[in-house]
C-alpha cells in the first residue's frame, strides 16, 4: 500500500528517534507489517523491501563485531549496517579519518575513541605527540549533528572542542574523558552551560588545567538531567555551594564521584541531598579545617545508612581513618569499592572488609599488606577484580605485599576474572596455584617491580608461573608479565595464549626468538607493547604475516634499527610506522628509541610532531 | 608527564631571561629535571613533619642561593630511577596528596611563577627553592644596582596569604598549618614590608 510505502521512505530519511544500541522495539511492527503478505502491496523496489527488512532486523545487531561480518556480506547489507550503526567504536583515531567514518556512517549516536598508546601514560612518549578531538569534532559536527554521546580515551581535547561540542549537537546526553588532557576548567564551563540535555559527565584520570573558572556554577540554572557526575581527577577547588544546589536539583543523579577539594562535612551535606545515589566518590574523607574541635560532627553513619541503593564507593583521597567506620552501613551491599587513594593499614581494613560479602571490584594500595590480602580472601568470595596499587612506585622499596598474600587471595576468591598486583617479590609456585585455583581469568597482570627479579625463594626466572597462567587459564585475553624471564617464558605464551589479545612486556626476553614465539604463536594478538627488551630487526619482520590484524605494536628501546623498521614500511603499505625520539635528541644512529606502527586506512598522518619520523 | 605539568603552569613573560635555569620542575632545588614517573620521582614517604626550623632570620633576610642545599634536598633513592617503571600513573598519586600549588610574586619580578607546596617538608627546602627559582632575577638587580653589597644582595621577605585573606610573614606557624593554609606568596621588598600589618609577632627578628 502506497502508505506504507511513504512509511517507510520517511524512516529511512530522518533517524529513529528511539534508536539505542540495545533495543528497537518500535521496529517490530513494521517487520510484520511489510513482510505478512498485504497482496494488494505494489512495490515497484523489491529490493527496497529486502532493504527495510534488512534494516530493522539489523537495528538488533549490537556487538561491533557481529556488524563488521554483517557489513561484508554484500553491498546492500554494507549500506544498510552503515546506516543502522549508531554507535561507532574506533580503537586507533589514526586508523581512519573522520571524513570517511562520518561519510559512511551518517547516523551516529554514540562515538567512541581511542588515541594515545597505554605506555604514553608512563611518560614513555613526548606530550604533543597527537590524537587530537579536533579533527572529529569538527567532522561530526558537520556531518553527524545527532551525535549524543562521545567517549574518548587517552586523546588531546581543548576547550575549544568542549564548546564544538556543546553548540554543534542540540541533544548531546554524555561526555566521558579517561585519561585525556589538554582542556581546563574553563572549557568544562562552556561545555555544561551550553548542553542543557546533559546526563552524564565523567571526567576520569584525565588532566584538568585550572584555569580559575568556577564551572560547576555554570549548570544552567533549573531541573537538570543529570545521571552522572565523576570529577574525581579534577585537581581544583570547586564552588562547593553551587554544588550542592546543582545536586538539590538533579533528581535523576545516581553516580557522583567528587574530589579532594571536597571535604567530609560537605560530603555529608551532598549525601543528604542524594539518598538515591548508586555510585559515590567520597573526595578527600576529611575534615577541611584542622582547628574546630568543639563543632559537632554530623552523623556520618546515618548518611549512609540512608543510601539505600548505593553499590560502589571510591574516593578517601585524603583519608582520616577514624572516618572509616561511617560506611559500616552500606559494606554489606557494595558490590565495588576503591580504596587505591586510601593509605590504611590491616587493622583499619578488616572491620570493612568483613562485611563486603557481595564484593566484585576491589582495588587497594599495598598497606593493606599480606595481611589485609587474607582479610579479603576470608570474605570476598564474589570477587572477580582484584587491582593492589603501590604506596611507593620504586623498585627497591620496602615490599608490603607478596607471594603471601597473592596465593591467599587465589585460595578464597575463586570467581577472580581480573587481577592487576604490584609487588617486589613474588614466586613461581604462587603463580602456579593462582593458574590453578582461578580458572576463569581473563585478565593477569602482575607486575614485579625491581627489573629482572627472579622467584625470590627459588631464585629461578617466573617463566613457569607465568608458563602456567597462559596453560590452566583458558579464557586469557590479556596479559602482563613482569620479572626475571627469558625466552622460554614466551615459547609458552606462543603456544598456549591463544586467546590473548593484548601483552605487555617490560625488562623481558633474551633475544628475538622471544618475540617470534609470540608474533607467529597468538593468532588473537592485537595489542602488543614492549619495553626495554632484546628484540631486534629480524624479530621485527617475523610478524609481518599478522600487523595486519593487530591495532598496533609499540617498541621502546629494544634493539631495532632505522633500516629493519623501512623494511616494515615498505613491506606494509597500508602500516603506519612511527619512529619516535625524545624532542632534545638529534637524529643521531640507526637506532630506533621508540616504535609505534598500526595499520591505517589513511597512510601518514599530517599532524605528526617534528620528534615523530613515518617511515 | 611531570615535566608537562611544570610547563603549563608557568605564567611568564619571560623574555631575556635564562629559560632553562628558572624553569619550574616539580622537584626538591638540586635534583636533576629527569622526566620519571610521578611517584617515583618524588621519593620516598614524605608524611613527616619537621621541627619547623626557624633559622630564616638569623642572620639576615636575604634571599640569596642556600647554603643549606644538603639539608634541604631529601637524598634521592639510591638506584637511578627509570624512566615510567614502574608503570603507575603519574597524576594518580595515591596514599599521598597530591599537589597543593600557589602563586608567587617577587616585587619588580615581571612575571608570576607556581610552585606545589607539597613537595616541601620544611620552610627551609621552599626558601631554598625560591632562592633558585629567582635568582637570576637577584642576581640581575643586584648587577644593575650596584650598591647592593655581594653578600646579601637585595633583601626580601617572604609573606603569604592565607586563607582569611590576611598577609602574614613566612615561618609564623608550624610547616603543615602553612602548607594548609596558604594561598599565594610573595616576596616582598623589606623595605616595603615595614608597614605590613602582622597578625602575629613574627618569631624571627626582622634583620640589620
């Protein structure tokens, strides 16, 4: 019927508006609707029945790999997935540029973005050194103007694309900064006074420069949508009273991560205003004035007593621990708590800990010790992330965690999926029983923090721990290995870590074999990145049947060559390899300090610093 | 990464000056500008409090290049540290705070530089580091003026303040109530400070 028809032409000009990744039930009808046999139907386009069918059952496709197949399938079906993609994930911002990703995907809802490499966060990589939101943002602006959600990892944002974004997209939802940098305070204030439907702004681990700009007094004034508001890294003072009239009048708020210009007094007041909140960060967790004595203490307990939804707690980032027992409450319902900014000892974790029976997430510093590791593994059997962080990041410190506590920890919490342990001293038997006990790791990363250190009991290298975790561990996607380990170590991950995805290797290895082992052994292989490792040239090239396939490989100062990475490049057309050198340094030899290469629709890109070489 | 920070902070206008020597580096005065993991590079546990060593006077106001270097610089960890191992985020300084950075004026300086109180432990290690940071300036007027003696150079009080708003002399209060409760400084010309209205005796005597 010609009705219908129009029907369904209008749908494919103007985005659905219920549109979301996980659901499109308005959609069903129409299925139904076109495909039951109206016989009077005269459709002169067949084709364009098959496409709006294959557009409404597409809509169901979620996973972006499930759409990546789909795409190859035919032309009609790479068309239809490319109008029916609403969120568009794109792990390097260099592999594509955003002119061709908005000119194949026109109605983007959600952009997702990753630029800098993870060792960049170690100071391994000169600031400068690119992925700028410009270029995107510009683009999206031009060509996407329903975008509604931006997340963005390790980029460089201004404060000039903060106001892009706010005045380029009407209905822009949710902002989420992790580790990006190079915007302020005054950005941020542009940002929220201009994005009136604004529900969720998460600024993580990112770098805020302050600029002096009182931004939280910029929330437009009224009912706000407001879901989320993380601002933890945020390392400015905030206009506290403005805050809590913001929060008086977001109803909707559930996640509210303050900073440490936060004290426990206006914790109190916030969380009195915000019973309903799921996920809280705490700020700083004490007094603001060292003087005061005789004021009353408001009743911390009961605050949170009140929070009767709330499930993950992080913040004390400047911990009072006489504090601590206010959360008594609430342990028994977390589900995630992160005391990584928390310095407290055994003794003040235990009458926590005791409680968090339901916890999942755990992340903690090392003055816990061995001690508070045990404490965990006695009441935490729902445990499936453990992250212990160092109190001191050196290499020959004073160890407060070790084999003790890791082997404890695999002993009690048999459901670990995730573990991420700082220590100085470990052994290969603590690795090998946590491969054992926790047969559904997916994520293992210890990291031994004095280079080259042997099992500390055996003096062997942690080649069979390490061995044992990529055998026993079948569901391995990630790994990170750290200690004294030599080639046999990767001959292992080579024939066991089928699955693994991303390696991180520092300090490691004893001569390109290492490197082979792993390049033709992990057909999964996407992230690779090495430090300070004996792999030259010749291991370089045993890879060139996979770069394709992988996101990239980055190398610092291992044993490579200005000649063996041309090789690369010219073998590789479609691989960009960036050698890069510290800004100081003149071109000096052959050698490469650092290798960044991934593949690229793009070829070089043009806003490479002066330090970047593209070969 | 630390040395970024440093680098965004500087509000300078800073013209003929010797860039490098007056570069603000988050570290103790002395130490070297090596790019390293936050963490790592400021050393070990710096919790403890000095006795607040109110030797500033004792001699003189000046602000002249410290003879007290070694006592100020903490000794730094006995292996060289590498660049970002371990591989722990800089700006996620955890179990310590984090920075607390104030502005600091010199009187005729023409320009404003930061510094991040919280890598001092004493009021001897900042004295130390203001010497350093502007002393090419000293050095500078004292060329210019030449009846300032070599010695002393151009004498300056360090005043503050603090969060009531009131300008109050350096060294007044214990370190951590100072670090707490300063908002910006500045090194005032003794000449000038005559007049500054104390909220409390200063503990030290006013030099000459």
């Amino acid at each position: 019927m010609a009705e219908q028809m129009s029907d369904d032409d209008e749908r494919q000009q103007s985005p659905p508006s219920d549109l979301d990744f996980t659901s499109n039930k308005a959609r069903t009808c129409i299925v139904t609707g076109s495909v039951s046999g109206h016989t009077e139907f005269q459709s002169p386009y067949p084709d364009q029945v098959l496409e709006n069918v294959l557009e409404n059952v597409l809509h169901f496709l979620t996973s972006r790999r499930d759409r990546n197949s789909a795409s190859l399938v035919c032309k009609s079906w790479y068309r239809v997935e490319a109008l029916t993609r609403s969120e568009l994930f794109i792990g390097n911002c260099y592999a594509v540029s955003p002119t061709r990703a908005t000119a194949r995907f026109t109605r983007v809802r959600a952009l997702h973005l990753k630029g800098r490499p993870r060792f960049a966060d170690f100071n391994l990589m000169p600031p400068d050194w690119g992925a700028h939101f410009n270029p995107w943002v510009l683009a999206f602006a031009k060509a996407c103007p329903w975008l509604e959600k931006v997340y963005l990892k390790r980029m460089s944002v201004t404060d000039d694309d903060l106001a892009t974004l706010a005045e380029s997209f009407l209905g822009f939802k949710e902002l989420v900064l992790v580790c990006c940098d190079g915007f302020g305070t005054s950005g941020l204030a542009i940002f929220v006074s201009k994005c009136r439907q604004l529900k969720v702004l998460d600024l993580i681990e990112s770098e805020v420069s302050d600029d002096e700009t009182d931004w939280i007094s910029c929330f437009p004034e009224g009912e706000s949508h407001l879901e989320s508001l993380i601002f933890d890294c945020v390392e400015c003072p905030i206009n506290f009273e403005a805050l809590e009239r913001l929060v008086a009048r977001s109803p909707s708020l559930k996640k509210l991560r303050l900073n440490r210009y936060v004290s426990i007094g206006q914790l109190y007041r916030l969380m009195v205003q915000a019973p309903q909140l799921t996920h809280l960060g705490t700020g700083s967790f004490s007094p603001s004035e060292i003087a005061g004595q005789g004021d009353q203490e408001p009743d911390y307990v009961t605050a949170f007593a009140a929070c009767k939804s709330l499930v993950c707690l992080s913040g004390f980032r400047e911990i009072i621990p006489d504090y601590l027992p206010a959360i008594y409450p609430i342990c028994a319902n977390l589900t995630s708590l992160n005391f990584s900014y928390a310095n407290i000892t055994a003794e003040q974790l235990k009458p926590i800990i005791s409680n968090c029976h339901k916890l999942q997430v755990f992340w903690v510093l090392d003055s816990i010790c061995d001690e508070g590791l045990q404490a965990v593994a006695a009441t935490c059997k729902e445990l499936r992330e453990l992250r212990v962080f160092p109190v001191d990041a050196r290499e020959d410190s004073d160890g407060p965690v070790s084999e003790v506590g890791f082997q404890a920890i695999s002993e009690g919490c048999r459901k670990l999926q995730s573990i991420l342990y700082f220590c100085q001293r470990m052994t290969n038997a603590a690795v090998i029983a946590m491969s054992r006990n926790c047969p559904d790791l997916v994520v293992f990363r210890l990291c031994i923090m004095g280079r080259h250190r042997p099992d500390h009991v055996t003096g062997e290298p942690m080649d069979d721990g390490f061995g044992a975790i990529v055998m026993n561990c079948k569901k391995l996607t990630r790994l990170a290995v750290s200690g004294l380990l030599t080639d046999k170590a990767f001959d292992y991950i080579g024939r066991y870590g089928k699955l693994v995805r991303t390696l991180s290797v520092a300090f490691a290895g004893d001569s390109d074999m290492a490197l082979k082992y792993v390049l033709e052994g992990c057909p999964q292989l996407q992230k690779l990145e090495i430090r300070d490792s004996p792999f030259g040239d010749a291991a370089l090239c045993s890879g060139l049947h996979h770069y394709y396939n992988m996101r990239f490989l980055w190398m610092s100062s291992c044993r490579l060559t200005h000649q063996g990475c041309q090789q690369i490049a010219r073998a590789m057309p479609r691989l960009v390899v960036e050698v890069i050198r510290s800004p100081d340094e003149e071109e000096m030899d052959d050698c490469v300090q650092t290798l960044y290469m991934y593949r690229s629709l793009e070829g070089p890109r043009n806003d490479a610093p002066k330090f970047v070489t593209i070969l | 990464m630390s040395s970024e920070n440093g680098k965004r902070l500087l509000e300078t206008d800073a013209g003929c000056l010797n860039f490098e020597a007056t570069e603000l580096t988050l570290g103790l005065p002395g130490e070297p500008r090596v790019t390293s993991d936050g963490g790592a590079k400021l050393g070990s546990k710096r919790g403890f409090s000095e006795t607040v060593d109110l030797k500033l006077g004792d001699n003189s106001q000046e602000v002249k290049l410290g003879h007290s270097l070694q006592e100020a610089a903490k000794s730094p960890a006995s292996k060289t540290q590498v660049v970002g191992w371990p591989p722990v985020r800089g700006f996620a300084k955890r179990g310590k705070k984090s920075c607390k950075y104030v502005k600091v004026a010199v009187d005729g300086a023409p320009y404003l530089r930061k510094v991040d109180l919280e890598i001092y432990n004493s009021y001897q290690q900042l004295l130390t580091s203001l010497e350093d940071m502007f002393s090419c300036f000293t050095i500078r007027n004292y060329l210019n003026e030449k009846q300032i003696d070599q010695v002393n150079g151009i004498e300056y009080m360090p005043t503050y303040e603090d969060k009531d708003g009131d300008w109050m002399l350096v060294g007044d209060v214990p370190w951590q109530m100072f670090v707490e409760s300063c908002k910006r400084l500045r090194l005032m010309k003794s000449s000038e400070a005559v007049g500054l209205g104390l909220k409390t005796a200063p503990k030290y005597s006013s030099t000459n």
